[in-house]
C-alpha cells in the first residue's frame, strides 16, 4: 500500500516564526518606551520566548502530516480528523471560497449522504468555521508542501486506477 504524506509548508513555518519576531520586537519596543525598568522587559523576554518555544516545539515535533493519502483512503488531520474512502467518491476539484482554496469532493449517486451542488455550496460558510474543518465535502488546502491543483490531480489519479 503506498502511502502519501503531505505536511504544512515550510513557507508557512517561517512566516509564524517571523511575525512573532516582529511583535516580540514592537513589545520591547513599547515597555521600554514606558519606562520599564530593564530587569523586568529582560525576565519579560525570557518569559515570552520561553512560551514561544515551548508552543512552537511541541507544533514541530509533532508535525503529524495534514494529509495522508493511500490506496483507499485519504485522512484529513485537522482538529477532529476525517477519513474519506476512494471507493465513493467520483472525482475531485479545485476551488476557492473566502481566500481559502479547498479540494472538493464530488461523491457518486449512490453514497449515502451524497447532497446536490446547491446544497453543499449553501453549507460551505459552516463547514468553513467547523472543528471537522470542510467535513465531508471538502478538504482545505492552504499552506501544504505542494499545490492545491497536484493534490487533486494525485487524488483524481487514485480514484481512477
């Protein structure tokens, strides 16, 4: 069984990485405006970074994969992971819906629980703000280690063997 793993984009860590700087740097910027005495900005900084990389550590260590696509499967790990068989689904396609691009899911007539366009369209906004981010009908893909378009290309692939 062949098993892909697609991770978050390392553009993506380095940009996190980079906005913390950036507000590390306006938050010493303001105590030090205010007169902080420099002990307290310093035990502050070390306070600071000390949550920084405790979060971000535990973050990198336990990269799990954000999509993991077999044979049979394709599982979604966002906050509460989803599994999606091959098996019912017909294809895949590219979108968009408030600047997020998402692989949709276009599953065959007779799936259980397969709705027409309209009504999947209608129940984007929720399924958007969900825990099961985009359960069932589609995956968001920003921020991966390869693009949306390769993605679903991948996946048409697989269904198609």
């Amino acid at each position: 069984m062949n098993e892909i793993k697609i991770n978050i984009s390392t553009k993506r860590w380095i940009l996190a990485i980079l906005v913390i700087l950036a507000m590390y740097a306006v938050f010493m910027g303001i105590s030090m405006a205010f007169g902080t005495t420099k002990d307290n900005a310093i035990w502050l900084s070390v306070f600071l970074i000390t949550v920084l990389a405790i979060n971000f550590g535990r973050a990198f260590l336990t990269n799990n994969p954000r999509l993991v696509i077999t044979d049979v499967t394709i599982r979604v790990n966002v906050q509460e992971p989803w599994i999606v068989q091959l098996a019912g689904v017909d294809s895949f396609y590219v979108d968009e819906y408030e600047g997020q691009k998402f692989i949709g899911i276009r599953y065959k007539d007779n799936v259980e629980g397969n709705f027409p366009e309209d009504l999947i369209v209608k129940g984007r906004k929720q399924r958007l703000k969900a825990a099961l981010k985009g359960y069932p009908y589609e995956i968001y893909v920003n921020g991966l280690s390869m693009k949306p378009q390769e993605i679903c290309d991948l996946l048409n692939s697989r269904i198609n063997k």
